[in-house]
C-alpha cells in the first residue's frame, strides 16, 4: 500500500558553522540552497556584530526575512492588482469589439 505522504529524507547542512541533519520533502538541493543562503546572511550579521551570540545572530536573520518577505508580499498584491484592473480594462475592449463586430 503506497503512502499519499511524500517521503522524507536527512539533509545535511551547516549553518553558522554548526551541522544541522534536517528532514526535507523534495529535492534535496533545494533545502541545501536555502541553508547556504541562511548560512551567508547569519555569516554577513556575525561578520557586522562580532560580539553577537547566535541567538542574537538567529533573530537578525529573521528579522532580515521577514522583512523581506513583508516587501515581496507588498509588490505582489501590487502585480495582483494590476493584473485584475488589467482584466478588467480588457474584457470591456474585447466586449466593445464584438458589440461593433456585431453591428456590422
């Protein structure tokens, strides 16, 4: 009987020099990138802060990434937005189109 479940499998990783074995669905490289772009941010805030413990490194990043991720979220509702006042601009071309195409 086959699981619905995707299996899970160790990825090694180190973060801020300290090895981390995680249990990823998917592709395998995917996490290992996402940690190596961790690893470069926290990396980056130690470099700034040497007397920073890795608790106050850890909560930067976060910081960092949710602030990014707040922005992005922003930009996308903005694209959102756009696209359906988009939408919306050109089902009223296409309806005159056929109404003029039907007068003729």
């Amino acid at each position: 009987m086959e699981s619905s479940t995707p299996e899970r499998q160790a990825v090694r990783v180190t973060i801020l020099s300290r090895p981390y074995t995680l249990l990823a669905t998917g592709d395998p490289r995917e996490v290992e990138e996402v940690a190596a772009s961790v690893d470069e941010l926290m990396l980056s805030i130690a470099a700034k802060a040497p007397n920073a413990d890795s608790t106050r490194i850890a909560v930067l990043a976060c910081l960092h990434l949710a602030d990014k991720l707040r922005t992005l979220e922003r930009d996308l509702d903005r694209l959102k937005h756009r696209v359906d006042s988009k939408s919306v601009e050109f089902a009223g071309m296409l309806e005159q189109l056929i109404a003029s195409a039907g007068e003729r």
